[in-house]
C-alpha cells in the first residue's frame, strides 16, 4: 500500500469514528483520534528538501525565536512549551493543568513574546481552559499573560486577560500575532458545531468567527477600534476557523480559514480595514447550503462580502486548510507569497502575485499530515506533524 493510500485509509478509519477533523460528532462521548505518522520525504520541488527536525512532542502548533537569546520556544498542543538551542531541548512551561485535552482542537493553541519583552518579560498565552469531556464541552478561549523568570516561565504568574466562552468544543482559532505599536491579533473561530449552528460569524456582537485587534499595555488589554456598533475588539468577521493568519511587509493580512464539507480557503484583506468574509453565508466561491451538493449554488456578486483569494475543494484526499506563513525568509523556492498547506495530504502551496493575479502554486507533496508551520533556529521552514514529529524544508546541498 503506499504512503499516501496508507494516510487515508487511516484517516477514513478515525473520521467514521469521531467526525472526521474538529466536526461535531453526533454520540456524547469523545475519543482521541490515531495519530498516524507519515514521514515527509515525498515530492518537493527542485533545490528543497524536507528532513526531521525534532521528535517527541504530542501536537507542535507553534515555534517563535526567543527575543534576546539563541533558541525557539515550540509550543505543544498539550499545554507544554520547550526550547531548542541546537543541542538541547528543555521545558520551559507546563501548562497542562491550565489547558483542555478534551479534543484535537483544544490545548494550548498559540503564544507570543510581547513587543517589549527585553523590559517586561512577558509572554502572551492563548489556550483553551479544561472543562467537562461529555457533551458540547463548553469551555471558554482564554487569553493570559505570563512573566519569564531565569529562561523560563513562572507558572505562578499566569494571569488571565480575556476569556470567550465557546459553545460546542471544535472552532476555536486562538492564533496569536504581533503587528507592532504593542498592538496583536488574535483569531477566534464561530464557536463550534456543523453548519454554523449559532450563526456567530455573522454577528457583529459577538466575539466568534473573527480577528480581534487589541492594545497590551502595563498588564492590561484594550480594544483598538471604536466603533459603538460592533464588538469593540472585531476587526474582521465572517470567519469559520482562522486556524493561522500572517501580515505580509505592505501591510496585507493573510488568513487560512477552516472549510466546512467542500471547500478550503485562502483571504487576504488590507490589515486595518475591517472586512466581511462570508462564513456561514458562503463557503468558498459558493453560496452555503449544507442541504446541496458542493458548488452546485453558485456565487452572486455582493459587496457586503470579500471573496477569498485562493480556494481548493475537498478533493484528492484535501480535508482542511492549516497555515500560513507570509514568506520572506527561508528557502528561496519558498520566498515571494504566503505559504499553506492541506492537513490531510500535506500538500503544501505558496501564494503569489502573478502579474496581478493570484497564483497557487505547490512546493511540495509530503504525505504526511500538516497542523501548521512555524521557524527553526535557522529560520528555514518548520513542519509540524500531527502525529508529532517537526520537519525541515530547507534548501538541498548539492
């Protein structure tokens, strides 16, 4: 059986158990999916190649250099945050007791080093807090922050900052980035549940299915914008699960956003203009029905709504969108575009300008399945399994 024949075949297993990848599954009780690793050694394009990096850690979701000393701090699904220097991998956080491990889409989901951290040594955490397994799993997004003491994180000043509740388990985005002016996004899905039960995304009033833009100054975070007639923190909306999101140097923000059962998508809209993305009016280039097949309602020109920039259907064994990385850094082959890549093939894309039109193009076929993507200490291209294992694509030695 091949590799790929391999993966799906596993993946069709775990999905008739669970709900295949975050959606709601319809029985009461919840079990872990088998994690299956598929190393990634596939087809890649000319000049990369794709090696283990590191080995031993349950789900990576997220590696950022240290600000001041010569290491990555790699954060784990299961609350736990290690740093690698080149030569050792030591813990620095265990967030276990303050983190969900109900389901794959819970845990500690994103951090960041805050913009004045040479004085405040302070860290940004975003995690989704334990709660009941059974049932919908309600348990609230929590954004806390955390000081550094002697090159690690003192567990005893974790102090929460914001918290959303979140009304079915599955959606919960909590991407964390920097843009500068202490100013961060933070990324929240619609809540949870098949076929947008609540419709969250499209109400301005609630904190769901958008990114939030927020000031963190002396220990406290504030909304940017003001405007009465919205959730003050909401920059963009209209969004089902903003798994990851990037600004690229003009000021463009790049957001993958989760599908529903057809199709996947890339958005890009101007930074700090607020944008409708059209979850759980549209999905894709279509109009949302979950009672009719995928793309048989086409899509009507509306202004209210910014249509993505790239999609790809649930075709080919493709399942869910995990992104991106605006690249300019890394391998060469890599450079010019935001990068994202499919959780279930592990096929990986790179985005770019082609004389004024939006161009995919794929770098790589590696088998194996992609949670996200984050930066070695060589800033070269890291990969995180779900099963895992991190890899590098870097540029091959001839």
């Amino acid at each position: 059986m091949s590799r790929i024949a391999f993966l799906l075949s596993a993946l069709l297993l775990t999905c008739s158990l669970t709900g295949c990848f975050g959606e709601e599954e319809e029985d009461t009780g919840f079990q872990w999916q088998e994690k299956v690793e598929v190393p990634c050694d596939a087809e890649l394009v000319q000049g990369l190649v794709c090696k283990e990096y590191l080995t031993g850690f349950t789900t990576p979701v997220v590696s950022i250099h240290h600000p001041q000393d010569p290491e990555i701090w790699i954060g784990d699904l299961n609350g736990v945050i290690s740093a690698w220097d080149g030569e050792t991998l030591r813990v620095v956080a265990n967030l276990s007791s303050f983190v969900s491990n109900c389901h794959i889409e819970q845990g500690l989901l994103s951090f960041v080093f805050t913009e004045d951290f040479n004085e405040s040594k302070k860290v940004l955490l975003s995690y989704v807090e334990p709660g009941v397994c059974e049932g919908p799993n309600e348990a609230k997004l929590v954004l806390s922050d955390a000081t550094v003491e002697d090159g690690v994180l003192n567990i005893s000043s974790i102090r929460p900052l914001r918290e959303v509740p979140q009304p079915f388990r599955n959606h919960n985005g909590g991407h964390l980035l920097g843009i500068g002016n202490n100013q961060y996004l933070w990324g929240l899905g619609d809540g949870g549940g098949s076929n947008s039960p609540n419709k969250t995304a499209q109400n301005l009033s609630s904190p769901l299915g958008a990114i939030h833009l927020m000031k963190y100054e002396n220990g406290q975070v504030n909304p940017v914008l003001e405007d009465s007639s919205r959730n003050p923190y909401i920059l963009h909306h209209g969004l089902r699960n903003p798994w990851r999101f990037d600004v690229d140097p003009s000021g463009g923000l790049w957001i993958t956003d989760v599908g529903q059962n057809c199709f996947e998508e890339v958005n890009y809209v101007p930074l700090n203009e607020s944008h409708n993305l059209g979850w759980s009016m549209r999905e894709g280039y279509h109009e949302f029905d979950p009672n009719l097949e995928c793309g048989s309602t086409p899509l009507n020109s509306d202004s209210n709504y910014t249509d993505p920039v790239a999609v790809y259907p649930h075709e080919g064994g493709n399942c869910s969108i995990s992104g991106g990385e605006w690249m300019d850094w890394g391998a060469q082959p890599l450079q010019g575009g935001y990068l994202y890549g499919d959780f279930c093939t592990g096929t990986i894309w790179v985005i770019r300008d082609q004389g004024g039109v939006w161009s995919s193009e794929v770098i790589a076929q590696t088998g194996t399945m992609i949670v996200g993507f984050g930066h070695s200490l060589e800033d070269d291209l890291l990969i995180f399994s779900w099963a895992g294992t991190i890899y590098v694509l870097e540029e091959s030695v001839s």
